[in-house]
C-alpha cells in the first residue's frame, strides 16, 4: 500500500497506466455504446427505452463505486496516513459526482416513458439523489481545505460517514416498496437476457477503465499543483529571509 506514497514512483506509475486506462476505456465505452445502440433487439416490454440502460447501468456502478473510492481513500488517511490518499480522494470526487448526475438523468429520461413520470420520490432515486448532494458537499469540504490549508481529516471523516449511503443505494429496492426494478444482477445469477448482458458488462467495464484513466490524470495534475504551491511558498521563505536578517541587523 505504501509503495507508491512516494510521488516520484507513483507519477512514473501513472505516467503509462493513465493513457492505457483512458483509451481503452473510451473504446470499449464507445463500441458497447453502439453495439447497444444498433446491434441489441428491442425488449419486450420496454422496447426502445432499453437501450438507455447502456450509459445508466456503468453511471450507477460508478456513482456508488466512486464513493467507495473516496471512503476508502479516507480511511488510508485516518488509519495509515499515506500521503496521497488525501490526492486520490479529490481525484475521485468530480468523476463520481458526473457519473451519478448522469446516471439521475438518464434514469429520469428512462423513467418518463416506463414509469410516466420524470421523477418518483422513490427509495433508490431519492438515495442516489442524496448520494449526488453528499458528492457537492464532499468538493466543497475539499476545497475549503485546500484554500484555507487546513488538514484534510474533516473531508475524510465526512467521505467515511457518507459511504452509509452506498449499501442503503444497493438495497432500496429491497427494503422499501420500489418503482424500480429488483437486482437483475446478483451473486452467480442474472435475469438480464445474454443479448443485452454482454453488451452491458462491455460498457461497465469501459466506463470503469475510463473512470480510472480520468482519476490518475486528475491526481497527476493535483500533485503537479501541490509541488508548484510548495516551491512558491519556499521562494516566498527565501525571499523574506534577506529582509529579516536586515531588519534585525538595524534593530542591533
């Protein structure tokens, strides 16, 4: 775990890793996107609309998944204090934040022509809805930090206390009287048909790559930030240290 605290050896890990995640991701995101587009039959009942699923199903994984990073990352800090867990966290933060905005958007957008409504107070909507907020509230924690230069504890208890919200996400549809559908994936089982399985496990693991290629480049530029902000401040040091020594000098 702490191999990679350095930032020398984590950049020249990154370095080769993020554009491999990138691309990859953004092909495979884009050839499962049109193989559900033009390739995948109507469904029976819902027709057309089915295809929605392709961008809604990765946004969803990866709306929760992305606060999972962030809990994860911050428990690193709390417990271990590895020194880029603070980084990894802010990294994941706006990548999360898109994923789940799309994925309450393209559910929306599914929802009108199933459900005829846009929006339903809903126990998984209205979880992934706070899960949206909890993202918001995260940055903004994150921010404020960084400005003010205070420590990045309060951001990381809230990511650890906000992760309550991921398995409430996960099991809505089982604890409460649901509009939306049941798991249609679950342990060692499927109810999704194979022609639109296959196609759908491709556009996860599309989104998750380039989820991944997203991440290390926005840790690449927050480390690069950091390392520009300390070299300013020990200019500032070394520019004030002069002045200092002459004014102690006239005050003997």
């Amino acid at each position: 775990m702490h191999i990679y605290a350095n930032p020398t050896r984590f950049l020249a890990l990154a370095k080769w890793l993020m554009p491999l995640l990138f691309w990859c991701g953004l092909a495979l995101s884009l050839g499962a996107i049109a193989w559900g587009l033009f390739v995948v039959p109507p469904d029976r009942l819902m027709g057309e609309t089915v295809r929605i699923l392709f961008i809604h199903v990765p946004a969803a994984w990866l709306g929760m998944g992305g606060w999972t990073g962030i809990a994860i990352s911050s428990a690193m800090l709390l417990i271990w204090k590895h020194p880029l867990a603070a980084l990894a966290a802010r990294a994941i933060a706006l990548p999360g934040m898109v994923f789940c905005a799309i994925c309450l958007a393209t559910g929306s957008i599914w929802g009108r022509p199933t459900w005829g409504t846009w929006w339903e107070w809903d126990g998984r909507l209205t979880s992934m809805l706070v899960l949206l907020f909890l993202y918001a509230g995260y940055i903004a924690l994150t921010q404020a930090a960084s400005r003010e230069g205070t420590t990045p504890k309060i951001a990381a208890i809230f990511g650890l206390v906000g992760a309550i919200n991921v398995p409430i996400i996960n099991r809505s549809v089982v604890w409460w009287n649901s509009l939306h559908q049941p798991p249609s994936i679950t342990m060692g089982k499927s109810a999704i048909d194979p022609a639109f399985l296959w196609p759908l496990m491709v556009a996860v693991l599309g989104f998750s790559l380039l989820f991944g290629g997203i991440v290390l480049m926005r840790m690449r530029a927050l480390i690069a930030e950091s390392q520009v902000e300390a070299r300013l401040r020990r200019r500032a040091l070394d520019d004030d240290a002069p002045l200092g020594a002459a004014a102690a000098m006239e005050r003997a």
